[in-house]
C-alpha cells in the first residue's frame, strides 16, 4: 500500500512539474518584465480630494455613463490613500513593474498652468513607494481622463491647442518624476479613445452625431473621430521631441504610444471578406501605426475618408515618424469581418461606415494572439512592444476561486512565450488588472482584478483571487497549486 501510494504521489509529482514547465518564467528573457495595470480614474478615488478638479471621465460617470452602466471613480479602491498597502501587495506577489497613470487634472487641475502641490506629492509618494520596493512604473499620461477644464475651454483634443497644452503637462511629469520614471506611455489606446469617445460617444467626452448610439449634446461621429486621434498623434510626437531633447541624455528612458489591437477572422473566404479585413487592420491599427512608421494614413482611409481625415504637414510626418521607443498594446477580444461596401454610398460616414465592413466579435479564444503579434513582427517592423493590458472579465461577485481567468492568463502567458521563441519583440506583460477597478465599459459590475473588493466593505478591503496567488507562483518560478494544475489538465485545449 505504502509502495503504491508513493508511486501515485511520485506520478503526480512529475505531472505537477511537468506542468509548470510547460510554463516557465525561465522561458522569458531575464529582462522581460512582468507587471499589473489600473488607470489614475479607475483605482484612485478621491476624485475631490486635495485639489483634484474634474476630468471629462468624472463628468461622463456623474451624467449617467452614457445610460450602459452604473457608478463613477469618486471613491472606487481608494488607492489615493491605500497605495502604500496596494505597493506591499505588489511586492509580496512578486511583480516587476506596475502600470498606473497619472491624473492630469490632479497634477495640474486646470490642465495648465499651476501644479497642484498635493498632487505633485502623492504621485512622488508612489512613485518612491514602488521603486524602493524594486517595481518598475509604467506610467500612462492620458487614460481617458482629460481635463474637464480644456474641454469646456476649446474641446479637448478636438482642438489643437491640446499639443501645447499636452506637451507643457509631460515636460511637468518629465521634470518632477523622471528621474525615476523610465517608462513612459503619452496616450491610453488612441484608436479606442477616438472611436468611442467621438464616434460611437459611449465613453468620455461623449460627443457623437444625433444619429449614434448614445445621447450626445454635441460631436460629429463623421469628422471628430480622426481630428483627435490626429490631434493625439501629433501631441505624442511633440511629447516624444522634447523627452528626447530636453530629458533623454539624462534620464535615458523610453517613449511609447498605446493601441488597442484587435484579431481579426474573415467571416467567409470570399475575397470580398478577406480584404474586409485587411481594411479594418488598416482601420483600427494602422491607422496609428502607419503614422508612427511610415509618417503618414494608410491609402485606403485617404480614399475612404477623403477630405475628413486629416493630413499631416512634411515636418510634422518626419516628426512623428520614429517618435516611439515601443509600442503598448492592449489585447482583448477577436472579430469576424465581412464586407460592407454599400456603407461608402451613406452620407454622414462614421468611422465605420468608412471602413466598409462590420465586425462581430467572437468567443474568447487563444489562437489569435498569436497572428496578432506575428503581424507586429512580418508588417509592423517588429517594434519593441509591451502589453499592456490583457485580462479576463468576470462578474464583480463571482469566485475567488476564478479558474476561469487562471485558465487564460496561462494560455496568454503561454502564447506570448511562443512569439518570443518565434523573434516577436516582446518586452513585458502585464495583467488588467491589479485589483478590480471602475471599469470603463461596465462600472462596477463587471472585473478583471487579481484582486477583489467588495465595494460596500468600508474599508475596501483587498481579497486576493486564487489567479492572484497563481501569477506570484508562476513569477516566483515555484511549482503551480496542485489544485489549480489539476483544473488546467482537465482542459486538454489549454495544453
Ligand atoms: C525555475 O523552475 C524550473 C523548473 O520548473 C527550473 O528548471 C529552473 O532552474 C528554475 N529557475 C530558477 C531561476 O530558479
Ligand atoms: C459633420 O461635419 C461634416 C463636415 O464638416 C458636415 O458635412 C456634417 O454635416 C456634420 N455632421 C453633423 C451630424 O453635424
Ligand atoms: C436617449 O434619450 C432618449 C430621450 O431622452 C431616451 O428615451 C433614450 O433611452 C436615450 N438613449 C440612450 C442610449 O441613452
Ligand atoms: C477558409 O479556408 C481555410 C483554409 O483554406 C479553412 O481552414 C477555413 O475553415 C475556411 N473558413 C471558412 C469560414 O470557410
Ligand atoms: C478558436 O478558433 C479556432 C480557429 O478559428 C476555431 O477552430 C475554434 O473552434 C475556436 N474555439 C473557440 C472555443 O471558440
Ligand atoms: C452577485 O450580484 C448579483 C447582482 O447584484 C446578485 O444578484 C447575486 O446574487 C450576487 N451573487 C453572489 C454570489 O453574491
Ligand atoms: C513563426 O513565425 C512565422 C513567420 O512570422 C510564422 O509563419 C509561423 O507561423 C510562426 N510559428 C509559430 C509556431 O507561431
């Protein structure tokens, strides 16, 4: 009996190791950085607190969301106050690197002019707190969160007073956190802000035409989409200039820029469908890339858009050609394309409708990552990218037990190792997100946290998820919980 119970212990022993070999940390490049995200609005709180004026995000949650959900950042984890326990937890789990960003209307509440002292503090605080805890910040200059001021004074990035307004902002950060700050992303998923914010109008500022999905007072879904993504190309690349003028001989950090990527299927193989889909890489990805390395739209939005896409002048295409360091994605979800071309006779085009195609999105699957990143490394010119962003969503209040975001956080760390061993240029990986958070798209009803808080609990109270203690397992390269590796081998897919 003794004999067989060892032989079973043995047995399931070499399937433990087995197991996490399958998926190692020691896979990775030493300096590869593993980390967790939020967003300043998302995790702060204390959004009238010490000098913080409103940004559009707070006015856009105060107004109804939009009517999609409910709630606002006003209090949400409270990580204004909680951030030296919140940086405790980092450390004992074992992250390299954090991704947070900073709220500019708390640093400078009207969004130019005076620094806000308290501000100023609470930033540096944190910024000390993760650095002497050996975490890297991966700090964010925009997440959505624009002034509310610079809205209500020219329309935000509809406007390009924003480049200077933008650029006096980073020189601030540059100035008063770079000595510490390596990383440094200007703007949160540019082609989502665009769409969303200006075309769709279901996110901050939510300015679309009459005819859209939410109720807009103002914005014009056919032309704004493209002034501010214009308007934020050309404020990063201004941002990119002084960082390397002004700061990078003695800070010597890194410029990057961020874009939500899609994976994209043809729905059939028609060619109709198969080039559909190339348009709507051109569309949503290109877009922001084609500028960043060739200094200029892709051909098919020029004859699409036509005269409402924007141009950018000889100096300012060499400007923001090559005016990243690496490139932060976020990855999520993957969609069907098929052909749309009877869009191109409506008037009044939408981004949409200018792309010719619909999408649809697809049940959650792993394989796409993969041709994501392949394209990043055959089309895109194989930048350094980081990711950014990619997590799983679950209802706020289901399980601690939450095998299911185990399940893909393994899958995706898993495919990120494989694009590496196939020459993706991949820097680091973070987990959206750190705790869970108002999240943009369903409040506080819906979560991708590591960590959980039950938002009614008066002290907020971080609860680690078991996907929490399996990240720290698998960044500590300790062997995976017998009872997490048995639910993973119980679906074959995922090995
Ligand atoms: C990590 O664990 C693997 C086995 O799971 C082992 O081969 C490797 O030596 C470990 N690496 C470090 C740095 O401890
Ligand atoms: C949006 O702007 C375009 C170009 O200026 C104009 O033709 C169109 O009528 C505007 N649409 C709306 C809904 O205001
Ligand atoms: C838009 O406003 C109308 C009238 O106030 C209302 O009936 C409708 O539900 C609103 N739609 C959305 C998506 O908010
Ligand atoms: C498209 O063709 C590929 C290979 O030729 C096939 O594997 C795939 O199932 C086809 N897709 C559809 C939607 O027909
Ligand atoms: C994942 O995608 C592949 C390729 O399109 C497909 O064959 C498979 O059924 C998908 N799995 C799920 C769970 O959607
Ligand atoms: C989760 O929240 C929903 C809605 O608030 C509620 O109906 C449900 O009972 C809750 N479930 C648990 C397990 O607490
Ligand atoms: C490796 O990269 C090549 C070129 O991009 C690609 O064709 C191939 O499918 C990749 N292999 C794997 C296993 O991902």
């Amino acid at each position: 009996m003794a004999f067989a119970l060892r032989v079973l212990v043995a047995v399931i022993l070499v399937l433990f190791s087995w197991s996490a070999h399958s998926l190692s940390r020691d896979e990775f490049p030493s300096d590869f950085v593993f980390g967790a995200s939020t967003s300043a609005y998302q995790v702060e709180g204390a959004a009238n607190e010490d000098g913080r004026k409103p940004s559009i995000w707070d006015t856009f949650s105060h107004a109804g969301n939009a009517n999609i959900y409910k709630g606002d950042g006003d209090v949400s984890c409270d990580g204004y106050h909680k951030y030296k326990e919140d940086v405790q937890l980092m450390a004992n789990m074992g992250l390299d690197a954090y991704r947070f960003s900073i709220s500019w209307s708390r640093l400078i509440p009207d969004g130019k002019g005076a620094i806000n002292p308290k501000g100023l503090e609470y930033y540096n605080n944190l910024i000390n707190e993760l650095t002497s805890h050996g975490i890297q910040p991966h700090v964010t200059l925009h997440h959505w969160d624009l002034p509310q001021t610079l809205e209500d004074e020219y329309e935000g990035w509809i406007s390009r007073k924003i480049v200077y307004d933008f650029t006096a902002y980073a020189d601030v950060c540059f100035r008063e956190f770079g000595d510490r700050v390596k990383y440094w992303t200007t703007v949160n998923e540019v082609n989502v802000f665009a769409t969303f914010g200006y075309g769709f109008g279901t996110v901050p500022p939510q300015r679309c035409s009459p005819f859209s999905l939410a109720n807009c007072s103002r914005g014009n879904s056919s032309t704004e989409p493209y002034l501010a993504a214009h308007h934020m190309l050309l404020a990063h690349a201004s941002v990119a200039r002084l960082y390397n003028k002004k700061y990078k001989g003695v800070q010597h950090g890194f410029i990057g820029l961020n874009v939500l990527t899609i994976g994209f299927v043809p729905l059939t193989n028609t060619s109709g469908d198969i080039i559909a889909t190339q348009r709507a890489q051109d569309f949503w990805i290109r877009w922001v890339i084609n500028p960043l390395t060739l200094g200029d739209y892709p051909d098919i939005m020029k004859k699409n858009v036509g005269s409402r896409l924007p141009s950018f002048t000889k100096e300012e295409s060499n400007l923001i050609r090559n005016s990243i360091d690496f490139l932060g994605i976020n990855f999520y979800n993957t969609f069907s394309v098929n052909n749309y071309p009877e869009s191109l006779d409506m008037e009044d085009r939408t981004f949409m409708q200018d792309m010719a195609a619909e999408m649809t999105m697809l049940p959650e699957n792993d394989t796409f990552i993969d041709a994501v990143l392949d394209t990043f490394k055959n089309d895109y010119g194989n930048l350094p990218i980081y990711i950014h962003e990619n997590g799983f969503k679950t209802p706020h209040n289901s399980s601690l037990n939450d095998f299911s975001r185990i399940k893909y956080l393994h899958k995706y760390i898993g495919s990120i190792a494989k694009a590496i061993r196939n020459g993706s240029n991949l820097k680091g990986y973070f987990v959206w997100s750190f705790l869970d958070v108002f999240e943009i798209l369903s409040g506080y009803e819906e979560s991708l946290g590591l960590y959980y808080i039950d938002f009614k609990d008066p002290n907020l109270k971080r609860q680690p998820k078991l996907s929490a203690k399996w990240y720290s397992n698998f960044l500590k390269n300790k062997s995976v919980d017998p009872k997490i590796v048995m639910e993973i081998e119980s679906d074959a897919s995922l090995l």
